[in-house]
C-alpha cells in the first residue's frame, strides 16, 4: 500500500475571522498544520530565521506543524482560517516530511472550497483566537473527538476537500531532508516507524549494512544531525504531541517513549523545547 493510501487527515477548526489589529501573537507553535485563506486586508507572519511573509487577499497559506512562527496586525483583516492534524499511521508524515511553500494564489475553486468545508462545518470554529486558549491538550481532544464522530457523508466531503487544498500546495514542495542514499532512508523510516522503542545504533547499521563511522557521517550529511540527535528529536516531538492529545502522566509519557530515566527525558525535553514538559503542558 502506498504511503499516501494511509493519510489521515482531521480538520480540527475552521473559521471565518475578521480581525481589527488584534491578531498578534508570538512564538506560536503547534502539532497540526494551519491553513489560512485570506479575504481582505493583510498581515504579516514572522517566521524561522527572520523570514517575514505578508498575507495578502486571495491567496492561500500554509504553516506546517511544530514551526515556530509569530503573527502581526495592525490593521483591519479578514481570513479563513483551517486547523488540520495528521493522524499518523505510518513511518511517513506527509505534512511533517515536505516542504511547502508558505504562499499560493487562490483560484476560483480553491475558494468555493473553503467555503463549503466552512459550511459543511459549522461548529469547527474557535471560541478565541489566542492559540493560548484553544491550541491545548482538552481543546485538541475534544475537536479529534467531535470530528472523528461525524456522519459519514460529512467527513468524507470533509476529507476530500481537504485533500485538494493540501494538493495544491503539495505540487510545489519537496522532500524536506535531500536523502540521497536509500540506505539513510531506510533508517529513517525505521526510527519514525519505532519511535516508541528504544533505538540503538547496531540495529540501525543492521539495517543500512554500513560501518558506524561511515554509517554517522552519512547521515549527518544528509540529515544535518548525528543519528542519536535525530531520534531524540523525534521522541521529543511526540511527546509534544501526547502531551497535547492525551491526559497521560509525564512519567508515563516518558515511559511509552522507552525513556528509563524519566529526570533525563525532562532535561532532553527541555533542552528542546525550552520548557519543561509540566510547563510545556501547563503554557498550552
């Protein structure tokens, strides 16, 4: 089965927003993607290393999750706005795994679109709009929950919809890591697939057939980090994840993620997030 056959996708809100110079906030950064069509006005969205892109009518917008990212308004602006988690079921990740551009043009279709996934969802909108109120571990619960238990007919239209508009951003991304040895691939889907184990460097030669020494500088040319920092880093990520999906202990967290040492997975956390995982849980 081909990975895209096991996509998931959970529209969590979706709004119709006019703002009037109140939509700023900072350091914002969640696990599922947003998605913004804007209507009228503008606005600027500060991203990783300084970038700053100015949202402008009829285009489309996509942040995708775990990117760090502030908002600035200051003056009349109206948007969609579309919260959509993944549901991961394998080791790939399609809106985690791609870049994206940040900016499309919106054609007719893709309007008439989000106007009718707004329709077809008339209770997915947000009761506030700072991502401190909504973007937490009950409200994400609750709209999984709400969305998962629709009729069948309305998720369906729901996902369809959804699935075009990824499209259309999807056509201009690439991969975000450049792999260019399938051996490094293999590896990576291994850790994606088994981030719940504990992962040694011998199973991982195992599988790319490499020596260490040749096996660690590959990665890292590719991946830009050492195998151990990559598979913390996505340990990591999910437990940011089930941090904000689950009413779990941090202990078990940590012990669901094969960490032993549950004061060691608090500092790693730390470490990565800048938080610990109570005041991570605790800000959200």
């Amino acid at each position: 089965m081909n990975e895209i056959d096991s996509l998931q996708l959970i529209l969590l809100n979706i709004g119709y927003a006019v703002h009037q110079a109140d939509w700023n906030y900072k350091n914002v950064k969640s696990p599922f993607a947003r998605i913004y069509l804007v209507k009228e006005g503008s606005a600027r969205l500060h991203l990783p290393n300084k970038r700053i892109q100015v949202l402008e009518p009829n285009h489309l917008y996509m942040i995708p999750p775990f990117t760090l990212h502030s908002y600035e308004c200051n003056d009349y602006f109206v948007l969609y706005y579309m919260h959509i988690y993944e549901n991961q079921t394998t080791s790939y990740c399609v809106l985690e795994d791609l870049m994206y551009p940040v900016e499309i043009s919106a054609t007719t279709i893709d309007q008439l679109l989000v106007e009718r996934l707004y329709k077809i969802n008339p209770d997915s909108a947000l009761n506030h709009y700072d991502p401190l109120k909504y973007d937490n571990t009950s409200h994400l619960i609750s709209s999984i929950n709400y969305q998962t238990h629709k009729p069948n007919y309305a998720m369906l239209e729901t996902k369809g919809i959804l699935f075009q508009l990824l499209t259309r951003f999807m056509v201009h991304s690439r991969n975000k890591y450049d792999v260019v040895d399938d051996r490094i691939l293999q590896v990576i889907r291994h850790i994606r697939k088994n981030i719940d184990k504990q992962i040694s460097i011998e199973e991982l030669l195992d599988i790319c057939c490499l020596s260490k020494d040749h096996f660690i500088r590959l990665f890292k040319k590719d991946m830009h980090v050492t195998p151990i920092q990559y598979i913390n880093q996505k340990k990591i990520e999910r437990a940011q994840l089930m941090l904000l999906t689950s009413n779990q202990s941090i202990k078990d967290i940590a012990y669901d993620l094969s960490f032993e040492n549950v004061n060691y997975f608090n500092r790693l956390f730390k470490r990565t997030t800048g938080l610990t995982p109570s005041n991570y849980r605790l800000q959200l």
